[in-house]
C-alpha cells in the first residue's frame, strides 16, 4: 500500500483510541485539518461513513468499529515487520507505547521507569492510563500492565509486584462516628464509597474466608470512576472504600485510613507486565523487559510487597 494510504489508516486508528480529531492530530504530530481530510478521503473513497461527527464528540459509526477492528491488527503487523527489517544496532530507541490501569503508573515510576529513563535516553516513554482491557497488539502499545488475573491467556507476563490485596479501609473519624464493622453483614448498615467500571457499572466488593466467598452490595453515599478521588473521599470520612493497598500505603502508614475485616481481605496475584510473543520485539521492548526481572531478582521494595 502506498505512502497516502498507510497514513490514512493510522489516521482513523489515532481518532479512534482518541475520539478526537484534535487529540489524533496531537499524537500523530500533524494538523487537525489533515487529520479530518485524511478520514474524509479514505470515507469517500470506501463510499462509507467510518465516524459520526458532532460539535462535541467523535464516534465510529457501525462500519467504522468492524473496519477498525479488521485493519488494526493488520497495520501493526505492518508496522512491526517495518521495524524488524529496519533494525539496526540493539540500541533502545523510538516510543515505548504502554498501556496500564488507573492508579498504577505512579507507583511504578520509582524505580522501574524512572531507572528506564535513566538508561535509555534515546526512548519516548508513552504511557496510556485506562480502566478498560484493551487488545494491545491491534492498538498500537508494545506492552500492557495489569493485574495478574486480567493478563490475557495468550500474553506472556512477567511480574512487577507481589501479591496485594484489596482492603476496606475507612477514616477513624468515620469509625467513630459509625462503629467498626466486625462481620461483612455489618457492611450492610454502612455507607460505601464505590467505583464505576469502564462497563458502566459499579465493582462488588469481593471478600473471602476460610473457603467462604462474598459479593458485597453496600448502601452507595457517592460513585466516583477516579482512584484518587475515591481514596480523598474515604479519608474524608465520607464512607468505607474498597482500595487496593498497594494504592493506600502512605494513608495506611500514616494511620489516615484504618483496615478493617483484614482476615476477609485475602492476597492475589498483583501488577504484570505484559506482552505478544507473537510479533517482532524492539529493543525498547525487550530492555524494559530485562530492566523488570532485573529489579525483581535485586529485591527492589515495592507496594504491596511485605
């Protein structure tokens, strides 16, 4: 495929991670005015509408979701045999594209990418933060980082925390004013702080004993989709939040937020990176990688770990 049409692909593909012809132009380093004349040509000569178009927002159309979801995994292909065939000395270059969850990126900062950074100057660090579970291969990133249990079967992981745990903390000025919870049916006479999914609905807290497993539905005082404004709420004194306790160490620490039900409150399989062992590794790749397993083997202390 000629240059135009190569362009025109990874166009449609940057408006629809971003939802934006401006965001798309920001990430593909061109004008807004190329990047909609880019679509609109590739729409008439499909004779197709890949986008709705509003003064607010940007959509794929039906059309526009299957022709993504065919060329993407197509145009990395592409992409990846381009750097294979183009590579020259091992040296880490490029952008590293990294797609993670909410909340973690900061905890890894220090010292995964921060030691990175470090040693490869020559590397863009991209780093996309979302709650939903993306295809990273037909998006575009090298990498993924998620919890162990959400690693796709098909992804080789490699770990970056021990097992953690998702507590029910509260502030001690709301335990003081509410009583502390001794049993999950307690639960049911409290206020929560609760978190929206990327799905649209609102996550159960999950609490397991001795073999005995618990789906908790608690009375909501307010939603929130953002981790840092669910932990400012809950140290507020607003209601019981339902955290992951690599997320709280410092509040933990500092006695601003109070476990309570620890023995109902059991450890999992904590942060993975993860990747496709099925296409071309660049060096970046392949350094962050090795950067990883180094720290791991080093002992470097992470959240979470004891």
């Amino acid at each position: 495929m000629h240059r135009t049409g190569m362009t025109e692909l990874e166009v449609v593909l940057a408006v629809a991670r971003r939802n934006s012809f401006r965001g798309a132009a920001q990430e593909l380093g061109m004008s807004t005015t190329a990047v909609s004349s880019a679509v609109a040509g590739l729409e008439a000569r499909l004779k197709v509408r890949l986008f709705n178009r509003s003064t607010r927002s940007v959509a794929l159309t039906d059309a526009g979701q299957r022709y993504v979801e065919r060329i993407a995994p197509a145009l990395a292909e592409i992409k990846s045999a381009g750097e294979e065939a183009g590579a020259g000395p091992d040296v880490p270059s490029g952008t590293l594209r990294i797609n993670a969850p909410q909340g973690a990126t900061s905890l890894l900062l220090e010292p995964l990418f921060d030691q990175y950074a470090q040693r490869y100057p020559e590397v863009c660090i991209d780093i996309v933060s979302e709650s939903r579970l993306i295809d990273i291969v037909a998006d575009g990133f090298d990498a993924g980082i998620r919890l162990a249990e959400s690693v796709p079967q098909d992804m080789i992981a490699v770990p970056l925390s021990g097992d953690i745990r998702m507590l029910v903390v509260a502030s001690p000025g709301y335990l003081e004013r509410h009583g502390t919870p001794r049993h999950p049916r307690d639960l049911l006479k409290h206020q929560s702080i609760a978190m929206r999914m990327a799905h649209g609905g609102i996550y159960h807290w999950e609490l397991e004993k001795g073999g005995q497993k618990l789906q908790m539905e608690l009375p909501v005082r307010m939603v929130l989709n953002e981790l840092p404004a669910i932990k400012r709420a809950v140290v507020l004194g607003m209601g019981l939040g339902f955290i992951s306790e690599w997320f709280i160490h410092e509040e933990l620490t500092s006695g601003a937020l109070i476990p309570v039900l620890e023995p109902w409150c059991q450890p999992f399989g904590g942060l993975r990176l993860y990747y496709s062992g099925r296409r071309f590794m660049p060096a970046r790749l392949r350094a962050l990688i090795d950067l990883a397993r180094e720290l791991r083997l080093a002992g470097a202390p992470r959240q979470g770990e004891p």
